[in-house]
C-alpha cells in the first residue's frame, strides 16, 4: 500500500508536465496555427464589427427591426443610416424618421442612428464601417440589390454588401404598403412598431390632403 502511494507520488509530477504539455502543444497546432492563419483571419475580418444598415425608412417597419436584431447576432455594431434625399419627397422628414429609430432602440447600445447624404460608402469610411448590411424579402428585390452592391463595390472595393433574410412574416412587408394601409385606414397591428403606428396615424389625420407619391 505504502510502496503503491510511493508510485504515485514519484509519476503525478511527470505526468502533470505531460499531460500540461501535449495540451498546449495540440491547441497551439490545432487552433492557434489556425487562427493565425493571414487569409482564415482575413476571412472572419467582418465579424464582430461594425455594420452600416442603410435605407429610406419612410416610416421603419418590423421587417427592419428584424433585420436589425439578426444583424446583431453577426456584428457588434450596427449603424442604421437614415437617407436625406431632397429629391424624394418622404412622409416623414430625415429628423422624424430619424426620431422614431432611435425611439425603438432606446435601449441598446449596440444600436446607434444617423442620417446622411451623399454616397453611402463615404459614410460607411467615415464611419470606419466596413460592411453595408441590406435585408433581401425575396428574388423581385435581388436584381436591384445585386446593381447597387456591385456599384457600391465599384466605388470603394474595400466595403463588402452582406445581405441577410427578414422573418418570412415579413417577407411581404415595404414602407409603401404600410403608408398605403394606412391611409386607407386598414390594419397595421404587427407590422410596424407602436411608435410608427401612432406617428402614421397622427400624419393622415393632422393633414388629410397627404398624398403618397
Ligand atoms: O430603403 P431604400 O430606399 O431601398 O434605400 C436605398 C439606399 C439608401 C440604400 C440607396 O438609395 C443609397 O445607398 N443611397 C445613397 C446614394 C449612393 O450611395 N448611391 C450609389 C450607390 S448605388
């Protein structure tokens, strides 16, 4: 019994070593080797970072909020880029529609808004962004997508477009339509957040010779 102990004294030391050894060795082979790799690393450059989420959201529907929350579970950050387009005549002015996205997400940090004009990609550089995330509803959205990630490409080959699938709930779901429900007086019950649906509300009835264009 005693010389058993003896033994086990005498080969838990080495053992120990080895045993601390072969572990390091086979996570530096097998993982770090791995990791260090320049074009695996490259590859996994646009996780956990920051995203541009651009768009017109005249009004946001919960098709983007969507978007966004699943954008969240790729990136650390999403920037939601509210466009200023003198030349469309929105529902909603930039500072609204700005407004109510940040009304929505009040409570997460991960999620900031702006607004912007001008190129896309200038405000993705400027805002360190390297990923321009757009949601893809279905094929009828693909060819124009395709168009502008291709040009997005073409002005700064260093902004990738990642595109991602809303909820299928949603996959019908534009800004247009909800405008048009709405002022038509049909429901909108879960298709756009409560801020919007009383915002919308309050457009049509304190200006009823609204038009949508
Ligand atoms: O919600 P929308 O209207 O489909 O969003 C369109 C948007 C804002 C992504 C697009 O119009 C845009 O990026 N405008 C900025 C101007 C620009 O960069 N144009 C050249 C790239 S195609």
């Amino acid at each position: 019994m005693r010389s058993e102990r003896a033994t086990i004294q005498k080969i838990s030391l080495p053992l120990s070593l080895f045993l601390f050894a072969f572990f390091s060795l086979t996570k530096i082979l097998l993982f770090d080797n791995y990791i260090d790799n320049p074009s695996y690393a490259a590859n996994c450059d646009f996780m956990n970072k920051k995203a541009v989420y651009p768009g017109s959201f005249d009004p946001i529907t919960n098709g983007h909020v969507d978007i966004i929350h699943r954008g969240l579970k790729v990136f650390d950050q999403i920037v939601v880029a509210v466009l200023e387009n003198p030349k469309k005549k929105p529902l909603f002015t930039t500072k609204e529609r700005v407004d109510m996205i940040k009304s929505i997400f009040r409570d997460m940090k991960h999620v900031e808004i702006h607004s912007f004009h001008g190129l896309l990609v200038d405000f993705a550089k400027n805002m360190q962004a390297r990923v321009i995330m757009r949601g893809l509803r279905a094929i009828s959205d693909f060819e124009y997508e395709f168009q502008m990630a291709l040009m997005n490409r073409k002005l700064n080959p260093e902004i990738e477009t990642f595109f991602m699938t809303p909820s299928v709930n949603y996959s019908f779901l534009s800004s247009n339509l909800v405008k048009e429900v709405s002022l038509l007086g049909g429901s909108l019950e879960g298709l756009i957040p409560e801020e919007v649906e009383e915002k919308i509300r309050e457009k049509f009835r304190n200006d009823p010779n609204v038009t949508l264009i």
